[in-house]
C-alpha cells in the first residue's frame, strides 16, 4: 500500500502515473493505427488482384 501511497502522493510519482498512462494510451493508438492500414493493405491487394485477372 506504500507504493500506490507515493505513487499519487508525490511528484515523481505522478510523474511515473503519467508516463504510464501515456504509454498505455500510445500502444492503443498505434494497435488500431496498424490494425486499420493492414486491413486497408488487403482490401487494395485484393482490388489489385481482381484487376489483373480481368
């Protein structure tokens, strides 16, 4: 219980809560970033496809 009493007590300890709420957030970003241009990445090889078979 000491550690999450320094962790939002004092300011380094803030500071850490910041930091990893902010990488938290970063990571999530990044995941649906990535997710949404590989979907996007196979919707146009298959439109690329498509028009070269045709």
């Amino acid at each position: 219980m000491e550690a999450f009493k320094i962790l939002f007590s004092t300011s380094t300890g803030l500071m850490s809560l910041g930091v990893i709420v902010f990488i938290i957030g970063m990571g999530w970003f990044f995941a649906r970033m990535f997710a949404r241009k590989m979907r996007e990445d196979g919707e146009a090889a298959k439109a690329r496809d498509a028009a070269q078979r045709r």
